[in-house]
C-alpha cells in the first residue's frame, strides 16, 4: 500500500461536502447502471466504478482533476489516489458515507440487464 495521500486540508478532500445522491450522478440522469460506487472526496460526486459499463468515477477525475475518491458501498471505507494510482486514506466526510444498504449492487434495481457480468469491464 502506498503512503497515505489524501489528509484533510488535501486539496483534493473538502469533508464537509456531502455526497450528491445515492447512485451515480450520469447513470441516474441517462438510465444507466452501475456495477459499485464511488464518491469524489473533493465536491462529492458519486460515480460508477471502473468495473461498470460507463466508469464515471474515473471520468469525472480525468475531466475535473479531483484525483481523491472513496468507495461509497456499505461496509468499505477505503479511499483512492488516481495521482498515485493506489490506496491511501483521509479524514471523516459528511455523510451519508455509502448509499443505501437496501440499494443492492449492481443497481439500481429495474435497470441491471441479466446478462450484466458478461458486460463488466
């Protein structure tokens, strides 16, 4: 694992900003779906991993520059670097700090296709 990178006071962490929805924010908006979450620790933005069809996550870093996201499913709580292209850490964000338990990945539920793994990167 990498040294820890994203501190509070990071400028690419702001904890006070709060995640902005429960799903991705371009899947939601285009009836997409998603395989895990993301949620930028800069301005919140929640996004699909790298697994899922569209990866928004890493779009919104390549398109913002906000380079410090963190898993935003129950239970996980590490963080990533896409400077450092590794793990690292940082401070308590404002929650909530994953999307709903009763959300289910993949999801949203109505819009996973049955043939979704076949379409995982």
């Amino acid at each position: 694992m990498a040294e820890p990178s994203g501190q509070a006071g990071d400028p690419g962490i702001d904890p006070s900003v709060p995640p902005t929805g429960p799903g991705c924010v371009e899947c939601e908006a285009g009836g997409g779906w998603w395989v895990h979450l993301r949620r930028c620790a800069q301005c919140g933005h929640v996004g699909c991993c790298d697994s899922s069809p569209e990866q928004h996550a890493s779009r919104h870093f390549q398109e913002t520059g906000h380079p410090v996201m963190r898993s935003y499913e129950p239970g996980e709580d590490w963080w990533w670097d896409y400077r450092t292209n590794d793990y690292t850490d940082g401070p308590e964000l404002a929650p909530p700090l994953a999307h709903p338990a009763d959300q289910g990945a993949p999801g949203p539920a109505g819009r996973v296709p049955d043939d979704w793994r076949e379409l995982i990167h």
